[in-house]
C-alpha cells in the first residue's frame, strides 16, 4: 500500500516525474527509430532501452531543459559504479529527481 504524500510547490510526485521522464525517453529512442518501448520504474537504461552513453548525455539535457540544474545528471551518475549505472534503472532516476526536486524546494 502506498500513502499519497504532499509534494509541495515543487511538483516532485514520482508520478509526475516519470510521466516526464516517459516522454523524455520516447524523444531520444524516437530519434533512433525506436520509439515502441514500454517504460516502468524497473525498466533498465542499457539493458531494456539499449541506451548508449551518447542517449544518457541526450537524456540528460532533456532533463536540465524540464528541471533546471537543480537535476544534476552527470553528478548523480558520477558518484555510481560502473555496475550500478549498467543497471540504473528508471525508477531510481525518478526518486533521484524527486529527491533534488525536493531538496531545491526546501532551500
């Protein structure tokens, strides 16, 4: 069961976000010609999307265009492991989004 908890000015409901995060996703895998994917918070990046490098940098931008650099990308994938970003899933994106999202709110 989950509980419905306030989001504040911010907006940072994980819905919302991966609803943003969904469309993000569809644009870059839209401009390699593969925009079937079906998208969820256990979809992987690399294994289930075949995102490369270049798509996460793409991804990233689409992400500072929709949140501002309070969304820092590169800093989040910086402090992982290589094996941590081979399994980096969409829903730890979308609860790294709410977390700035959260934080930028609270400053």
């Amino acid at each position: 069961m989950t509980t419905n908890r306030p989001t504040g000015p911010s907006g940072a409901d994980e819905e919302a976000i991966l609803a943003d995060i969904t469309a993000m996703i569809a644009q870059v895998l839209e401009d390699d010609g593969l925009d079937d994917a079906e998208v969820g918070m256990e979809t992987r990046f690399s294994r289930d999307l075949e995102f490369e490098s270049i798509d996460l940098v793409t991804l990233a931008g689409h992400l500072e265009a929709r949140y501002g650099r309070d969304v820092n990308f590169a800093e989040f994938v910086a402090s992982m492991e290589l094996d941590d970003i081979i399994e980096l899933t969409v829903g730890r994106l979308v609860e790294h989004v709410a977390r700035c999202l959260k934080s930028a709110g609270a400053a």
